[in-house]
C-alpha cells in the first residue's frame, strides 16, 4: 500500500511540473458576438470558445470578460462592478485537444456603441495550487438602435407637413415627361411654348408635362447645443429621428437625413448625410446609434449644407435640442429665403408634452 502512495505521489508531482510548463500559446481564444446591431432590448449571444491544443488537459480554465455597466444580464450570474464596467469570470475546463463553447444571451437598452472585451486567461496548474494568467485583447462591438417612440402630437403634426408636401408636388411639375398640350392663358413662361402645336393650331399653345416627382424630404437632426454629459437628452433626439423618418418613408416619402453630429468609430466628416427609403433604413439606424453629442459643426453650416445637396422642392424637418435659441430664427430665415416647407421640432418642448 505504502509503495503505491509514493507512486502516485511521485506521479502527481511528475504531472504537476508538466503543467507548470504549459505554454499559453497552446490556448487559443475566439470572442465573437452574434449580431452588429439590433434593436434596444432584443437578447443576443456573446460567444467564447477556448481551444487547448496540448496534450495535457485543463481542469481550471478562468476567463475575465469586461461588458458594459448597461447590460441587462441573466438572473442569478455573479458579477462585478469594475469602472463603471461589469467584470464577467467565466470558469471551465478543457480536455485535451479539444474546444469549449461558452454562451452567454442579453440584451441591451440603452442606444449607442457598446464594447465587450476579454481581459484575461487564466488556468491552473494541476494541483491548483498556483493560477497562470494570459494577457489577451480580444474587443467586439454592438449598436443598439434609438427607440421608435409615439410623441403626443407628433404623428398629427407630421401628417398635416406631409399634406402640405403633397400638395407642393403640383406646383413644381417635371419638365422632361411631356403628357400633352393646352391653350396658352398668358400666365405660363414663354419656355412652355409649344411652337409646333402652336402654328398648327393657330393659337399659342403651352406643354402639359406630367406630375412625375416623388415626394421628398430632408431630415436634419442638430447637437450643436448638446451637453456632451446628458446621454438621456441625446437619446431622445436620436429616438424623434428615428420616429420622423420611418412615419415620412411609411407614407411614401423620400427621406434625406443629415446630422452634425460625430459618429463614434466612423472617420470625421463636418455633416453625415444618408438616403433613406422603404426597406433601406439599416444605415440610418446604424448611423443614429452612432451618433455622440461631439459637434462638427455648427447649426448655420448645416442647414447651408442641406440646402446644396437637396432637391429644390424638398421640405425640411429640423430636430433642435433643449436650449437651442436660435432655432426659429434660422428657419424663419430658411423659409423666407427658399419658400420650402419648414418644420421645427423642438425637444424642449416635445419633451414637456411628452411629460
């Protein structure tokens, strides 16, 4: 009995100096999470699979994982609360040779870019007396997309500013699709004079073209007087973007959006700017999740900006955060120099009728 004890500690020493020997690089780590945006409090999964290439298998295998403090976590998962960051340890082991997949389903409310981090490995050795860590710097990414919220008032405004669109498309009429022709009434340009027509008639008669343009509109969305510590405040100025643009394309209106906004991870540009139409609102959303309270430029530049690169008959829907004062002075100004349908959205005030 005795020579069967000192075997098997002898072999337990033999084992634990192999496994103080591991080398870290036979441990290979894949951090992954399975979508790249979604909408504020749909779950989804972060994955970890460790893979031990050695022979030798692992029986305390520990991973740190960093998540956002915003997370909404499993009930009953143990964590800790670390720079305002929740610190995940995940503990398992490996046989040899072999793959572990560890998942992990939440979900996020807050809109924005969240990052998920693996800080370390850590493994033990066979006896579990000492802990070998491995440093490791894996980062995923998600955005959580604004939420689509029903403002009082909201909807009926925007209905009557869409009336008021539809009824512009009559007064521009496209001068490429010539539909037919009329008696001339002395109020039409002389350009509109069909002269062929004309002579063969005997009376001037005008071209009748045909109302072929598809309504549209501008968005714009300023965060030129954004606190840049009130994410609350941005988050519902993202959320009335979201809400204009989606109720405009659902009544089938073109949308163009601009911001001034600096969106987080995408390379600088004074005014970001997508097109948006039915079934295509993937990069408005994932723009709006970016979007920080950093300007990079101001409400003037804008609106300067907006006018150039839009279509002569389109509206504008301007979106202003609290304590923005020169709002209804620029756009009374707008109105008046471009005679385009103007519509201001005040969050101070939207957000007091929401109240």
């Amino acid at each position: 009995m005795l020579p069967l004890l000192f075997i098997l500690i002898a072999l337990g020493i033999i084992i634990e100096a192999v496994s103080l020997k591991r080398d870290p690089a036979k441990i290979e780590l894949d951090y992954s999470v399975s979508t790249q945006s979604t909408e504020p409090g749909m779950p989804f999964r972060i994955q970890t699979i460790i893979t031990n290439k050695s022979l030798i298998p692992i029986l305390y295998l520990a991973t740190s994982e960093i998540y956002p403090s915003v997370a909404e976590l499993p009930e009953g998962l143990e964590y800790q609360t670390k720079y305002d960051e929740l610190l995940i340890k995940n503990v398992c082991s490996v046989s040899r040779r072999k793959r572990k997949r560890l998942f992990l389903e939440i979900s996020i409310l807050k809109r924005g870019l969240h990052a998920f981090r693996v800080d370390s490995v850590t493994f033990g050795d066979f006896l579990g007396f000492r802990e070998i860590p491995k440093r490791v710097t894996l980062q995923r990414e998600i955005i959580i997309y604004p939420k689509k919220l029903d403002f009082p008032g909201l909807t009926d405004a925007l209905g009557r500013f869409c009336g008021d669109i539809a009824s512009r498309r009559f007064l521009i009429r496209d001068p490429i699709l010539t539909v037919g022709s009329r008696e001339y009434t002395g109020r039409e340009p002389m350009k509109e004079i069909h002269w062929l027509q004309s002579a063969h008639r005997g009376e001037l008669m005008v071209r009748e073209f045909d109302y072929n343009r598809q309504l549209n509109a501008c968005v714009l969305l300023s965060t030129d007087t954004v606190d840049r510590l009130d994410e609350e405040e941005l988050d519902r100025c993202c959320a009335a973007a979201r809400t204009i643009c989606e109720t405009l394309i659902e009544r089938g209106i073109l949308v163009n959006f601009f911001t001034n906004a600096m969106l987080k991870r995408k390379s600088g540009r004074e005014i970001w700017r997508c097109e948006v139409s039915s079934g295509y609102t993937g990069v408005l959303l994932e723009g709006l999740g970016r979007v920080s309270s950093f300007t990079c430029s101001s409400l003037e530049t804008l609106l300067e900006y907006a006018l150039r690169e839009s279509e002569i008959d389109s509206a504008f829907i301007v979106i202003l955060p609290p304590g923005e004062k020169r709002g209804e002075e620029l756009l009374c100004r707008l109105r008046d120099n471009s005679s385009r349908e103007v519509m201001l959205v005040h969050m101070s005030q939207l957000t007091s009728n929401n109240k």
